[in-house]
C-alpha cells in the first residue's frame, strides 16, 4: 500500500487526503491550526456568511420599492458573528468526518520535510512519518506592507476583519483587489464610511476591465469611495482612528478611518517547511511544480496557494486530486482554463477563460457578444437589471473563449461557462442549448445570440 503524507489541511490538502484515500493509499494529514484552512476558517467561507447577513439586512432595509416596508430594523453584530461561527464550526466538523469515514489519520502540529521521503510532525506529539509521496498545502498568508504605521492598533488583515468587535463607522481599505472590494461591500452595506486605496487605474485587476468598471461604478453609487492610481505612504495615530497619507498622482490625500485595512496579496506560505534543507526548488518564494504539480524533488508535489499559479479554493482542490492521482500512478486531468473566479458583492461578478484584454494581448482574432440585464426579466426582479453577461468567442469557428457575469447569481450561473469551455462549446451550441424562462441563465443564451449580432430581447445596433 503507498503512504502519501499531505501537509496543510485546508481545501487543496483535504481534498488530496480523501482522494488519495479514495484510490487505495495510506494516507496522514498534518495540520498545526484548523482542518479547512484559511477557506473555513478565515477565507471563503466566514466572509460568505458576513456578506450573507449584509444582503439580508439591505434586503429589509431597502424593500420599500418592492412592496415590504420594515420598520426599526437593527443589527445584533454578536448574533451576526455568531452565526458565521456556527457555519464555520459546522463546516469544519463535517470535514474532520470526512476525513475520518475516508481512514485519513490526523496528525496535529506542524509539519515539515526531513528528507524527500520523510514528514517531521512537531508539536505536542512529535513524530517522523515515511512517505512514498508528499503533498506540500500549506497555502498563503497575507503580504506585509512595512509603511511607517503599519504596527499601529487598528492597522488590520483580513482574518482580524473577520472578526471587529463592531461594525466601524469607517473603514479605509488599502487594495481594490477581491478581498479589498468583498470587505468595502460587506462594511458598507452594514453602514460604515468606507475608501478603497488601489494602486493601479481600476479595481479588481485580473476581471475582465469592462466588467470591473461597471462594478465600480456600481459601489460608487452605494457609496464607496475609490482612489485608483493611489499608493499608501504612512499611516498615522488621529484624535478620532487612524489617518492614511495616500500619495495620489502629485496629489497627497488624506483619509481618516476608524480601522485601516491592508488587502494587497497573499502570499505562498514556505516557512519552517524544510525546502531549502530537502533542496525543493523555488522561484520568487512559490514552489516550482511542473503540469502534474510535482517539484522538482521526485515523490514531492505542491498544490494551491503555496504554488503561487491561481490563488482559489477550487483550484487547490482539483490540483490536491491531480497530483494524488499522478503520484498513484493514475492519469490525472487537472484543465486550469475552466477555473471559475467570484467575487461575491451584491450584485455578484464571475469569470472564466480569458477576459477581452487577455485575448488582444494574444492577438487572438475575437468578436464579443453582450447582453445587459436590463433586458432580463428574472434579473430585472431580483435587482433592477443591473449588469450584464459579456462572451468571447473565436471569431472563426465561434468557439466560447470566455465569460463574464456581472449580475444577480452570476456564481452559479458561472459553472455553464467552465463547462461551455470543457467541451470546447461554440456561441452555436450556447444558442441551441434551451434556457428556462424566467432565470437569469437566459442572459447567457442571449450574450451567446449578441456575439452574432441577434440577441432577441435587446435592440439591434442601429445601422448607419
Ligand atoms: P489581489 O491580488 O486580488 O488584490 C490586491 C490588490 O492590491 C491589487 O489590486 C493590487 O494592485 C493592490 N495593491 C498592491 N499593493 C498595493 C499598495 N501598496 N497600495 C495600494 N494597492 C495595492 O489580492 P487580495 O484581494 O488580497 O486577495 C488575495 C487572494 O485571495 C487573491 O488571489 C484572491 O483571488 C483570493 N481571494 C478570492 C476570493 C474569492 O474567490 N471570492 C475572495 C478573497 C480572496
């Protein structure tokens, strides 16, 4: 029987432990803090829950226009807090289940290389495990910004963002990334002043740039304040919180916020693993792996964030399954192109495949095909018609390159997408495939339409 040692039991390493476990092997997970990782514990998850309760209470808040008038509607924050927990807890639970019906043995205490064929588990019950493979999922920790006032009680990260013991009345954020703009609709919809301080021309740099903007504009209209093109320089103790110096252009900015939150990265989490000692390869602090997420180290693999390729839950999971089936001897399929990404603002933003500025700087030969919401019914309901569904096609064979969704569910409705991109799906077949009425999924088979210049609900251009 194999022996694979997976160490780091978040959502990449569990799921390799279970599927290892699936394909015959002996398997022992090693996990010095919580089973579930930054995704259960500080990640996906909690934030979901908080922004869960944010939706609900703007739902209630801003019924009026549909007919439901609350009156003195209030927020318990502990009881928010609370139920995230529970969640949380509840998830984590059901892991650890998981991992015991699969025969997976836990080992608690840090982990680390004593050799390509070897794990040292260190704390309270110190032991050395042989291993004919090792799956390195240790993942990532937030970036450090090291600016004059980074010390300062009130400068935070993500996992303290977490957990305020209120919602502050303000809030600057430093990064317009997905955690930075997650967190600015979270606290706004709770009723906190909130800045968002980014770095480069527009928010949310890797999604699609036409879509970014209309996601933008959207939390603009609900208040958030951004400064783009802006660089922290100092953050310094004020009478009433916190204020940032913001270098902008020529221009200095100040902000005043009760609370200053740094959400400008993570990065892979290496230390006190023994890579350099076990000579595993590494290039700009992320473990090199080839396309079966193996290191250079023969037998040792890494998978998710601690391989700095796609920082995302779901792609931890499927390349922990891919590289436990090539360690098995198996034939892995791991297709990195049908990776969904979302971010869950209100309403919510999807993606797959490549984004138009992708696709130019590829020189690909593409036409775009783009259904606005307002011409959805479902979507007109749910939440005014705001957004849209953008496709890349090939403008050759019409072959789907990407998608994009701005939109109420767009996170579900994103997987016919990666599935439309597995099958090598052309704008032809999304035509063809029968949407049910009245779903927000319509807009998809529209968008599909629009990219032959045909969409049924929406006016043709005008000709000139
Ligand atoms: P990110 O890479 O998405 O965004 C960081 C942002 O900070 C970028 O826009 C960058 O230009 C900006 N930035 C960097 N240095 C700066 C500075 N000194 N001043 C101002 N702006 C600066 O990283 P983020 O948001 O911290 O998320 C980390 C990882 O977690 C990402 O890979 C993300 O995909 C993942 N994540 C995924 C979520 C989801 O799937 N819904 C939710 C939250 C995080």
């Amino acid at each position: 029987m194999k022996r694979i040692v997976v160490i780091g039991g978040g959502p990449g390493g569990y799921v390799a432990a279970i599927r290892a476990a699936q394909l015959g092997a002996e398997v022992r997970l090693v996990e010095s803090e919580h089973i579930g990782g930054t995704c259960l514990n500080v990640g996906c998850i909690p934030t979901k829950a908080l922004l869960h309760a944010a939706e609900l209470y703007h739902a209630v808040t801003h019924g009026a226009s549909h007919g439901i008038k609350a009156g003195n509607v209030t927020v318990d924050w502990q009881a928010v807090l609370a139920r995230k927990r529970a969640v949380v807890t509840r998830l984590v639970r059901g892991v650890e289940g998981l991992l015991k019906a699969n025969g997976v043995t836990v080992h608690r205490g840090p982990g680390a290389l004593a050799g390509p064929r070897a794990v040292a588990v260190g704390g309270e019950n110190p032991v050395t495990l042989e291993a004919d493979a090792i799956i390195l999922a240790t993942g990532s920790e937030p970036v450090r910004l090291n600016f004059p006032g980074h010390d300062l009680p009130g400068v935070i990260d993500s996992t303290a963002a977490l957990a305020l013991p209120a919602v502050p009345a303000s809030l600057a954020i430093v990064g317009g990334g997905v955690i930075g703009v997650e967190f600015a609709a979270l606290y706004r919809a709770f009723g906190a002043e909130v800045t968002v301080i980014e770095m480069l021309p527009q928010i949310l740099p890797p999604v699609d740039g036409e879509i970014a903007a209309l996601v933008r504009a959207h939390l603009a209209k609900q208040g958030i304040k951004f400064l783009t093109g802006a660089r922290l320089d100092e953050v310094k103790q004020a009478a009433n919180g916190l204020t940032a110096i913001v270098a902008a252009g020529d221009q200095s900015e100040e902000i005043t916020a009760e609370k200053i939150l740094i959400a400008v990265g993570r990065r892979p989490r290496t230390a006190g693993l023994g890579l350099e000692a076990a000579g595993v390869a590494l290039e700009r602090g992320r473990v090199t792996v080839d396309a079966n997420f193996a290191t250079n180290i023969p037998g040792v693999y890494a998978i998710g964030d601690v391989n700095g390729l796609i920082m995302l839950a779901h792609a931890a999971s499927a390349q922990g399954i891919a590289a436990v089936e090539h360690a098995l001897g198996h034939r892995a399929a791991y297709h990195g192109h049908t990776i969904p990404a979302c971010i869950y603002t209100s309403p919510e933003v999807a993606g797959v495949g490549l984004t138009e500025e992708t696709a130019k700087a590829r020189g690909l030969a593409y036409h775009t095909g783009i259904f606005p919401l307002a011409g959805n019914g479902k979507a007109l309901i749910e939440s005014g018609g705001t957004g849209q569904v953008k496709i890349i096609a090939g403008a050759k064979h019409g072959e789907i390159l990407g998608v994009h969704i701005f939109g109420p569910r767009a996170t579900d409705l994103i997987a016919e997408a990666a599935l439309a991109l597995r099958l090598e799906a052309t704008v032809d077949e999304l035509i063809t495939t029968i949407h049910a009425h009245p779903t927000v999924s319509e807009a998809i088979g529209e968008a599909a339409l629009a990219v032959t210049g045909a969409a049924i609900h929406w006016p043709p251009a005008r000709k000139s």
